[in-house]
C-alpha cells in the first residue's frame, strides 16, 4: 500500500487531515500525476463547500470523466476507488506528511544557514514555521456546562470592551469589542483605508491600550507623520511650525502607547514572534495580501493570511485588523458588500468577525465623505451603513 494512496485516502476522509497536507506543501510538489490530479479536485471540492467534512467520491468519479478522455478517466477513477477503499487513520497520515516535510525544510534551512543565504533562510524559516503551525492547530481549548451567571459576568465586563473611532462605527458594533476579535477593513486604493486605521490607532492609544502597526504598504516613515497629523488634529505644515505644541499633544493623547514596525513582506510567523515579545493589547497588519504565505493560488494565500491573523488574534488575546484591497466591483460605489473583497469573497470573510468596506463616488469625494458598511458584524450584530467626514490632509475619520 503505497504512502501516496494513503495521502489520497485521508484526504477523502478529512477536511482536517486535507488542509494538514495542503498546508504543508504544494500539491503538485512531489507527487504522481495521479495524486496531484486527485488532491487538486479536492481542493476545489472543500474551498467551494465550507461546510464539506469529507469528500463525495461518486461526484468527484464524475468530475473525472466528464474532464478526461474515456481511456485516461478510467485509469484515473480506478485510483481514486482504491484509494477510497483504503482504511486509513486521516489524520495520522495527515501528519506523517508533515513531519516528512517539516524534516525537508529543515535540511534545506540548516544548509541555508551555512551558506549564508539570506532570502532562502527568510523563506524557508516562515515555511518551516508554517508546518509547525499547521500541526499545532488541534490544540484546541474546550468549554464544558459553562454557567448562565459565568457568560453574563464575562459579558458584563466593561473593562474588558474596547471602544472604537469613528463614535458611529463603536454604535454599530454596540460598544462590544473585544481582546481576540478580528476585524477587516477593505477598500479601493487611495479610498482610506490607513485613514480609518490610524483613526482606530489613535482611538485606541488614547484609552491606554497597546497597539503596534505592522506595514508593508508604504514607507513606514510616511505612515508615522501621517499617525502624528491624526493623534495632533494637525497637518504636516502645522507640525514643521510648531513641533512643541504637536509634541504635547502627542505625548497627551497616548503615542507611547502605539509601536510601527514595518515587514517587507512579512509572514504570519514573523508577526508572531512580534506580538510575543511586546503582547499588545491590539495590532494592525496593513496588508495581509502582501504577507508571505505559501499556498497554490491566489485566493488559498489571502484566506491563508486571514485565517493566521485569526489565529493570532485568540493565541495572544489581542484585537487583530487586517487591511486588504476591495475588487473592481467597488469602483464608484458608496457601500462596499461581502463580496467586493478582492479576489476573496468567501475565505477572508470566513476569517473575520467584523468586515468594515470604505467606499467612495466621484460625487462624495468631492465633498470629502466616505461610506462605512458592515456586511458582516458578529460583534454587534448590526449589517449598518453610514456616512463619515475623510479629513485627508491630517489622516482622520470622524462621525458626519
């Protein structure tokens, strides 16, 4: 009984086991024709249906024959059937493809780290990484006869709530933020979204918690004067004319309170190892679309670095923003929906909790106004839209 049918035989049985084993590699790496075929039907079996714990190989039997010739589809249908057959522990095998890789990109490392290749060592370091953390992923906690009086307790915790800028938005999620909640703000390019995020920095600064910026969109320095124009209510020239008095209202309003540390490209396990050393109270990752994360298409590496940030967020109990780009379908239009996320309509909105899309028409730009929707909200429960005033030249978003 070969490994590879083994492989194909757990990945039928487990969307857990699959994702170990997707996650840990490209599927068309190393494997038969008949294995990379298979497993990448698969994967377009469970991204369609979030739901799909195993697969339905009558279906994916058809699938075949409806793709290949008769000839090469019944060799292929042959395979999957003794595939399917097989008795198999899923997830035993699942790891036993990750150890297997995991001792691979460790050898590779190792040799990395003699030669002194340093793109090589960044990219194997995150992979290694990577598998690691898609090993860990079962440790899961469990919650078993939890109290009416403990849950009301835990959500009469005011303390325990975040408030958030702009005041409407705060409304809109009925004050109810929280340590592990992961927020998206999506939009259009040059429409605010590092607006609305350094609103929702300095807002956070300001009630005393610690938030650290992580970017890889623009020059960091960029981003840190045009943080100072939104914490001061001052613009850049206001700033050069009288550093003492933008100073003190720097120092007033809770700056030490935020740190920017800027990634090129970046990576889940980097991040990590960030907010391990400094555990802030929140962090701000602007983009997660230019993260380095290993996955075989476009869409697996978006959902891929929503789901880390996700998990990051619950790991270090931390209000998680993610900041990604709308699609073209957000051109000229005021009120952003779930599907206006760039090329990730269905996998990053499964990774968040709260969807915050900035939109804008020429007719609103003229007047400085942004639209602010929520087509997913399970913090607050309320899908609202409403109107907010961009103040451009300091970086600041406030309620109409």
């Amino acid at each position: 009984m070969s490994i590879e049918k083994k492989i194909v035989a757990a990945a039928i049985k487990s969307r857990s086991a699959f994702s170990k084993i997707a996650g840990s590699s490209d599927i068309k790496d190393g494997y038969s024709p008949y294995t990379t075929l298979l497993l990448g039907m698969f994967n377009k079996w469970y991204e369609r249906d979030i739901k799909a714990e195993k697969v339905d190989v009558d279906i994916i039997e058809q699938q075949i024959r409806n793709d290949l010739p008769d000839k090469s589809s019944n060799v292929y249908v042959n395979y999957l059937r003794e595939c399917a057959a097989m008795d198999v522990s899923a997830e035993n095998v699942a790891h036993l493809v990750l150890d297997g890789r995991k001792k691979d990109v460790g050898n590779r490392l190792a040799e990395a780290l003699l030669n002194g290749d340093e793109k090589a060592i960044e990219d194997l370091r995150a992979e290694y990484d990577n598998i690691a953390e898609t090993a860990e992923e079962d440790d899961e906690e469990e919650y078993h006869n939890v109290s009416i009086a403990s849950v009301i307790e835990e959500l009469s915790d005011i303390g325990a709530r975040i408030k958030m800028l702009p005041k409407a938005l705060n409304d809109a999620l009925r004050g109810k933020t929280r340590r592990g909640h992961h927020f998206l703000v999506y939009a259009r390019p040059e429409t605010g979204k590092t607006a609305i995020t350094l609103t929702m920095a300095y807002g956070l600064a300001y009630q005393g918690l610690s938030v650290i910026i992580f970017g890889n969109e623009e020059p960091v320095e960029d981003t840190i004067l045009r943080a100072q124009c939104c914490f001061t209510g001052m613009t850049e020239e206001q700033i050069k004319t009288n550093p003492e008095a933008a100073q003190k209202l720097l120092d007033e309003r809770g700056w030490a309170n935020l740190r920017f540390i800027p990634i090129n490209p970046g990576s889940p396990q980097f991040i990590d190892r960030i907010l391990s050393k400094y555990r802030p109270d929140c962090f701000i990752v602007d983009q997660i679309r230019n993260l380095h994360v290993k996955a075989d298409t476009r869409v697996n590496q978006l959902e891929a670095a929503a789901t880390g940030m996700r998990n990051l967020a619950k790991k270090h109990n931390a209000l998680a923003i993610s900041v990604t780009q709308a699609g073209d379908s957000a051109d000229e239009k005021i009120f952003l929906d779930m599907g206006d996320v760039d090329f990730s309509n269905t996998g990053i909105p499964a990774a968040v909790d709260v969807m915050i899309g900035v939109g804008v028409t020429k007719q609103y730009e003229s007047q400085s106004i942004r639209g602010i929707s929520l087509p997913k909200n399970k913090v607050g429960g309320l899908h609202q839209q409403f109107l907010v005033k961009m103040h451009q030249f300091i970086s600041r978003v406030e309620n109409m």
